[in-house]
C-alpha cells in the first residue's frame, strides 16, 4: 500500500491485515511506516508486514500482485477535489511510475482523489512504460455505494445489509450517478427523495469534511469501502466466479474513455464491464449532464500525464 501511515492508510492498512487473503502487506509512505508496520505487525493474522519509507518505494513493490493507492492530500472544508488536482497529480504519477518499474503485472488500486483524474494519469505513465492492462487498472469508487446503501436505508427503514443501489459515472459530485430507480429490494422514491438522496449521495464526503472541520476528510469509511473492494480484486484474482464490484476502469459504457459501473472480476483483472440497465427519464437527464464534466476530468489527468 502507498500511502499506508496517512488517514485512510492506517485504518486501511489494519483492515487489510486481517483479510486471510493476503500474505504480504507492504507499508510505504514518506514517514512513520515502520512504526505503523511494526504495531500491525503484532496483529495475529498470517500476513507478514513490512513498513517502507522514501527512498525504499521499489523494495515495498517488488513481487506485488495488488498495489493499493490512498497516498495524497486530504480535502480540507471548501476545497473540491479539483482543488486537490496539483497536489495530488504529481504523488500520484511518480507512484505509477514505480509501478510500471518494480510490478508491472499488479492490479493497481486508486484511492487518491481526484480518481476521475488520477487514474488516467496512472493509465497513462503506465502506458509510457509499456505496461498498461486495462483489466488491470481500477479506481475505487465502492464509498459511493456504501453511501448510497446507508442512505436509502436509513430513508426507507429497510435492513442495509439487503439493500443494493447501482452506482455510474465517475466519483466526484455530479459526476457521481446512484440509479435508485434499479434499487433491490424495490422501494420507491417521490420526486423530493430523489432529489435529496441523489444529492447527498453526490456530496456525502463533504458532510464529513465538514464536521471533521479542517481535521480531515472521509477516512474511516473510505478505508473500509478501499478494503471491501480489495478484497473484491483478490476473490477475482483467485478465481472465484460471479464476483461484481464497482469501479471506474477503461469503458465503452459510454463516450467516456474512463467510467465506473458493476464490473466481473477475474484472475486477470477486470473480466467484464456491466451496461447501465434501464434507466429511468430522471437518471438519463443527469448522465447527461455529468458526462461533458467527466470527461473534461478524464482529459485534465491525460495532459498532465504528457508534460
């Protein structure tokens, strides 16, 4: 994991210890690794763990079959994820950049924000190095399903566990598209409660920035949604069947050349990419306006890939 002693990496890194999947858990960031690689390491679980810091990024790399990515800045309040863009772009490259060197054949999993920008970049670093899968290159949008499965939940009082709602598009604001019209079990929604749960779904990570009031964005949520997904990958990789998970990859859903919807995992990667379903007259009109956005996105992250 890249970015294993920030906010999401710590809690992630502890969740990712006790997935009996895994048996190596190698630990980098620019400090403070080995502290956390040493408390987890006494963790009684089989994964072995290692902790990695600056100049030591190709030995944490080395053999990797998954190479997870929550290294960047966190949002702070009235910041969007395009303002994170600069920050972020340049972490986000020279990691793939060590990628492509030290285990080009990995899944490589992207958490940094912004993903509808950084995962271009990552495609595209690898794509220079001569390495891109793009079966094997994913960004992490599952917190937008956790979200949506806890808020209409929470609206229709019905139990969480059960409850499944689509997600599309890319994974920052508008671009975010919960299908509530394919929710399971059915329920229905007026269009008020459309309205309000799209939006929240949209923008529930700003809730959390704002209650965090400067001392951070969503952590703990996002590192249980980066671990569920990681699990999913692994479940693919060792050949289990029918596993389904969402993420944003290379599609030809639609015009965007990057976009997440349900995707098959197999023992290479992205196996199949599932179609949207039928969508209703409201969710049809806001694809269409989160797509110019998106791609723009898309766009920005392969420029800057190029300079």
């Amino acid at each position: 994991m890249l970015g294993a002693a920030g906010g999401i990496g710590q809690p992630l890194s502890l969740l990712l210890k006790q997935n009996s999947k895994i048996s190596r858990l190698a630990l980098y960031d620019i400090v403070n690794t080995p502290g956390v690689a040493a408390d987890l390491s006494h963790v009684c679980t089989p994964a072995q763990v290692t902790g990695h810091v600056a100049e030591d990024l190709a030995a944490a790399l080395v053999g990797a079959d998954v190479v997870v990515i929550p290294a960047g800045l966190p949002r702070k309040p009235g910041m969007t994820r395009d303002d994170l863009f600069n920050k972020n772009a340049s972490i986000v490259k020279t990691l793939a950049e060590a990628v492509a060197k030290n285990c080009p054949k990995a899944a490589v999993l992207i958490i940094a924000n912004p993903v509808n920008s950084t995962v271009p970049i990552v495609a595209e670093t690898l794509k220079k190095h001569g390495v891109f899968d793009p079966a094997k290159v994913f960004g992490v949008t599952t917190l937008d399903v956790t979200r949506a499965k806890t808020f209409v939940a929470e609206s229709k009082k019905v139990d969480v566990s059960k409850v499944n709602v689509p997600v599309i598009g890319g994974h920052a604001g508008i671009t975010i598209l919960p299908l509530l019209s394919q929710v399971t079990p059915k329920v229905s929604f007026t269009k008020e409660e459309l309205d309000a749960l799209t939006h929240r779904i949209q923008f529930g990570g700003d809730e959390v920035v704002k209650a965090k009031a400067g001392a951070g964005s969503a952590t703990l949520s996002m590192a249980y949604a980066g671990a569920e997904f990681t699990d999913s990958v692994l479940r693919g990789l060792k050949g289990e069947k029918n596993v389904i998970a969402p993420a944003f990859v290379k599609s030809t859903v639609t015009e965007c050349e990057y976009f997440a919807s349900n995707v098959e995992l197999g023992p290479n990667g992205v196996a199949k990419i599932h179609g949207l379903g039928p969508l209703s007259d409201f969710e049809k009109e806001k694809l269409a306006a989160l797509l110019p956005e998106l791609k723009a996105s898309i766009k920005k992250g392969v420029e800057f890939a190029h300079q």
